[in-house]
C-alpha cells in the first residue's frame, strides 16, 4: 500500500517513481517540465504556434469537407463505417501506416534506437511479416464476407457469446491504446512550452473527437494521408538539420559505431534481452499481426477498398509507409546519440525520462529557426489525431454492429447514422479520460502502447485463428483458450512492472558522457553508464526462477497469449466434442475460400457477401437485410450470375 501511495504521488507532481530500468524505487527532484523553471530553454514561438495551427485547421477542414461532400444518395451508417467500400489502394495505405504510427512512434522510436541501437530497424521485417500474412490469410475472409465488424465473425464461425467477449476485449484493448497515445503529445506540449496537461488533452480529443465524428471514414482516411506527410516532413527536417550540426553523415556513422549502435549482428537468442534479431522480426511480427491481421480498426479500413486486389495493395503501400516512418525515428535516434555523445542530457540531468529526448533534441538544435520546432509537434500531434480518430471510429463500428443494431432492426437510416455519430462522440470523449489515466503509467509510451496490445489484443489474435485455420475448435474451446491467454499475457505484464529487468539484462547500451559545461564543443566522448540513484529495493536482485520468466521482452507478450489461446483452445475443443467440419458456415474457414473463388481475384465485387455489405450496389434495407443472412454467389465473368448455395445466419 505504501509503494502505491507513493507512485500515486509522484504521478502528480514530483517523488518517488519506478524506474522501468532498474530493480526498485529512485527519489526524482527533478522538474518534469523542461519548459519551465529556465527562462534560458528554448521554447515555442509564434511561428511555431502558427505551423501548428495550420495543420489542425487542414485536418478539421478535411473533415467538414467530407461532411458535406453529399453524393446523390443518403449516407448510410454503413457508409460511416466504411466510406462506402470505394475508397482506392494509396489512400487506404497510408491511412493504415499513419494508423499506428502515432506520437508514441515519434517519441519512443528514437529513444529506443539512442539507447539500444540502430537494430531496431528489424522492427521493419515484423512489420513486413504481418503484412504479408494479414494479405494472404485474413484479409480474404474479411473482405468476402463483407462484414463491418471483425466480431461478425466470431458469431459465425462460434456464437454470440463470443463475440460479445471479442467485442469487449477489443473495446478494452482500444481505450487503454489510445489513451496512451493521446496523452503522449501533451506530455511534449507539457515539456516544450508550459501549456497545462488538462488543456493539452482536451485539445488533442475534442479535435480528433469532432472531425471523425462529422466526417467518418473518409474523414479519417483523408485525414490521415495528410497526416503522414507532415509526420515524415518532420523527420525529415530533424534528420537533415541534426546530421549537419553533428557534421555530416560520415561523422554521425563514425560516432554510432564507436559507441556500439550500428549492431545489426545481435542475433542473441535470449528472450530477456528488450530488442534483438528474434523479439523484434518474431514478436515484433505476432504484436503487428494483431494489430492488423484481426484488429477492426485496420481490418475496418481495408474492407473499404473497391476490390480485394486493391485492398491487398493497400497493405503493401502500408509496408511502405511503415518502413519510412520507422526507419526515419531510428535513424534520428542515431542522430541524436552522435549529437549528445559530448553530453547527453538523460545522464546530465536536464532530462527526466528516454521519451523527452526527442522533444527537448527539436528544441535545442532548432532554437534559431523559428517554425521548426512548431513543424516537429505537427508531426507527433498528426500520428496522434490520425491513430485517436481511427480508434474512435473503430470502437463506434463495433459499438453499433455488435452490442446495438441486433436489437434495433426496424430502426430508419438516418437514425442509425444519428446513433453512430453519437457513437463517436462518446468514445472520443471516454478515450480523453482514458488518456488522463494514462498519466499515472511509470512505462514508457513504446513500451506501454505494446504492452496494451500484447496483452489484450494477442489472445483475440488466437481467437481468430482458432476459427479460421482449426476446423474442430468450438465455442468452449475458444472461451477457455481467450481467458487462459488473457491471464498470461496479463500475468507477464503486472509481473514485469513489479519485477522490471536490469539494464544490463534488457541490453542498453552505454551512453556517451563527457564535460557539460557550454564551452565544451567536442564530439568525443566517453562510453558511460547511467549515474547511480538512491534506489530502495522492493526485491532481492534476483534472477532465477520466475524473475526469468517476467524479465521476458515485452515484444513476446502478444505471442505467448496468441499461442496460449491456440493450445488450450484446440485442447478443450478435443475433450468437449470438436465441431464438424460440414456444420461450419461456408466461406469461414481458410482453406476452404478456392472453392468459392471462381471469378477474376480483382472482381468488383466479392464472390461471398452478406445481403447488407456496401460491396453489392443497390442494397437497401428491408426485406432479410438487416438479419444479415449471408448468400455465396457464383459470379462467372465478373456478371453476377444465379446463386449456388445459401447458408443462414443471423448476426
């Protein structure tokens, strides 16, 4: 009681905090505001305020603009949702890299790669895993089903209790989520000029809030294609600006070498080790698979494609996008490391924290070009607007599909398009709360973000699975793997906040110190370790036994709940009765999709679509519609020909 009293204090203003790199408590009376306290720092001017402002207004115009963009036809909740399943290959990518590369990118990314080297680039090969794998085993079931929500499935496939658990899994897993990433643009706004953390996270949500709930899909999906320019626009200024100062990129290589960042041969098999070959191309793999094979935010935007070719092309346009961003904050924090290898401020104590490296880099090297600095808080500020709004969304679309439209089947359109914007507006508004919560977190936000999504989204991940690829598991099974994987994955990440490894077992790097006085313009440093703190232990240093066991890279959380969920899952499928391959709906199943895909793979319309997708022109509500009866249809020469078979279910 007394540790959490003092965590709670220190969340507020200043005290004790749980340091995530050591074994134990150390006394903090520093100053969390680097804005404040030092009228010498550099901090925001009116140009930047201005280039701030100018990419809020865009991204509010682009939603008013999607609002009154009004075609011929009355919008439809489904069009909300989906943006009518027209939307082409290039926008959609991008929507789906800036999706996820939010501030917690923009703040942790580089302070990952500063501390723990320039390897995290195999984050790039997990990420191209997934989105190979999302293209070729879950996309085509999603998008020929024509479902809105992922959920839909689970009912399917195994009932409606699990998809009520899906559905509150991933509400849960998406609050937290974007909590997170909104409260890490104030935490900069915070920093770099003052602003108050309240004010900050009202801003952030009440515009995200807004323009996602008038403009809808589209809004967001525009939206975000304008936001990922900025984010790299800003990566791009930082990067060219550093390397010059530090004197050019020879010099910057030069550095990074010496103080071992440029270790690309870490192939150590360790699973305690933060980052290596194997947590960030395996678990970096199984964390991004979740957030993309089976998680509604991404699924719900790459169903909104015209075909399921371009669709697939979406996925690689993303790869693309991710690997730039990616690619772009690490190599900054390769920057940065060669920047402050003379003096680095985390050890000098200008600092409090590895995620105000960023911030507080952008200030000092642009303190004489005014604009810039504004340029870099657009660009977190854009990563954030673009991940909220697409969580928002999300959340509305399951929200209305899963828990609301089954009981309101006679309700009008415009109705169902009222409750959906009213939707959106609410969860905006419970993420804002959820992002002041996240305040009292002692992760860091990369570390936090992944976490969230290991935990929760991993198991939903087995779920999916189970369902697509294991034609004997059953409702039971499925239960019992989602809650035996759900209390791992949980288990590991309390375990690993109570007990957090060493920085010698999580394999930082040592960090370049030297003389911090302001005559001191050399570039040579010396290869130091972090200073020493008062530190009062809550445990024995151990590490034997199931310290071990939490000492696990929080990269390999999502994998041990997904694989969890697929064993106990397929075990008690076997003990209670395993399902009958012929008593499962058509189309659910992976391995039976060639059967019915006999038209052209870029036909213009699915080959299996329930009677209310958006993919079938001419739809309208009545008749069986909105009961979602599910209708394979041969269609020969991309015509739509006569039906072959029918299977019934109610969604």
């Amino acid at each position: 009681m007394l540790l959490i009293s003092q965590r709670r204090h220190h969340s507020l203003e200043r005290g004790l905090r749980l340091d995530p790199r050591r074994t134990g408590l150390y006394l903090c009376a520093s100053n969390l505001t680097m804005g404040q306290g030092d009228p010498s720092r550099p901090g925001f001017g009116v140009a930047d305020y201005s280039v701030f402002a100018v990419m809020l207004l865009i991204s509010m115009a682009i939603g008013l603009f999607q609002a009154l963009k009004k075609g011929k036809t009355e919008a439809t909740a489904d069009d909300f949702f989906t943006g009518g399943r027209k939307m082409p290959a290039i926008p959609v990518g991008l929507s789906l890299c800036a999706s996820f590369m939010s501030a917690v990118q923009v703040l942790g990314v580089p302070a990952e790669a500063m501390r723990y080297g320039y390897k995290f680039l195999y984050m790039c090969l997990g990420q191209s895993i997934n989105s190979l794998l999302t293209a070729l085993l879950f996309l085509p079931i999603f998008y020929r089903l024509g479902l809105t929500s992922t959920n839909q499935y689970l009912r399917l496939r195994f009932g409606r209790a699990t998809q009520l658990l899906g559905s509150i899994q991933f509400l849960i897993a998406t609050l937290l989520y974007t909590g997170i990433v909104i409260y890490a643009p104030a935490l900069i706004l915070h920093q770099a000029t003052g602003l108050n953390m309240w004010v900050s996270l009202f801003s952030t949500g009440i515009i995200c809030t807004v323009y996602t709930t008038v403009g809808g899909m589209k809004a967001v999906i525009w939206t975000d294609v304008f936001q990922i320019l900025v984010m790299l626009s800003g990566f791009l200024a930082i990067f060219i600006h550093g390397t010059v100062l530090v004197g050019g990129p020879a010099r910057v290589l030069e550095i990074a070498y010496n103080g071992s960042r440029l270790n690309f041969n870490d192939f150590d098999p360790d699973l305690r080790k933060r980052y290596s070959f194997w947590s960030l191309s395996v678990g970096g793999a199984m964390v991004w698979l979740s957030m993309y094979g089976v998680n509604q935010a991404q699924v719900q935007r790459f169903i909104s494609c015209r075909t399921e070719r371009q669709a697939q092309w979406s996925l690689f346009v993303n790869q693309i996008g991710l690997c730039l961003v990616v690619g772009s904050a690490a190599t900054c924090g390769i920057v940065m490391f060669a920047y402050y290898s003379s003096c680095d401020p985390l050890l000098s104590g200008k600092i409090t924290s590895a995620d105000q490296y960023m911030p507080y880099f952008v200030l000092e090297i642009f303190e004489s070009y005014p604009g810039f600095p504004g340029l870099f808080l657009a660009c977190a500020y854009s990563g954030t607007l673009s991940t909220a709004s697409t969580s928002i969304n999300a959340m509305a679309a399951v929200t209305m599909e899963d828990l609301l439209k089954p009981h309101l089947h006679n309700l009008p359109e415009k109705k169902l398009l009222l409750i959906s914007k009213a939707l959106s507006f609410f969860f905006g508004s419970l993420c804002i709360i959820v992002a002041a919560l996240s305040s009292l977190l002692d992760w860091g936000v990369l570390q936090g973000s992944f976490t969230v999504m290991g935990v929760v989204s991993g198991p939903l991940l087995g779920a999916f699975t189970l369902g697509m690829f294991f034609p004997w598991a059953n409702q039971v099974g499925v239960l019992c793997g989602v809650a035996a994987g759900f209390s791992v994955s949980l288990w590991l990440a309390i375990g690993s906040t109570l007990y957090p490894p060493s920085a010698e077992i999580m394999g930082v790097l040592p960090l370049l110190g030297g003389d911090c006085s302001p005559s001191n313009d050399s570039l040579s440093g010396s290869l130091v370790t972090e200073k020493p703190s008062s530190i009062v232990h809550l445990h024995p240093d151990e590490h034997e036994g199931l310290h071990n066991f939490y000492y696990m890279s929080y990269l390999y959380f999502g994998a041990m709940a997904t694989s969890t969920v697929i064993l106990v899952g397929l075990l008690v499928s076997c003990v209670t009765g395993a399902t009958k391959r012929n008593t499962i709906g058509p189309g659910l199943l992976w391995w039976d999709l060639h059967k019915f895909k006999l038209g052209e793979s870029d036909s213009p319309h699915p080959q299996m679509v329930p009677l209310n997708a958006g993919h079938r022109k001419g739809s309208s509500r009545g008749e069986n519609n909105d009961v979602g009866i599910i209708e394979l249809q041969e269609d020969q020469n991309n015509k739509r020909g006569k039906l072959f078979g029918k299977s019934r279910f109610r969604l």
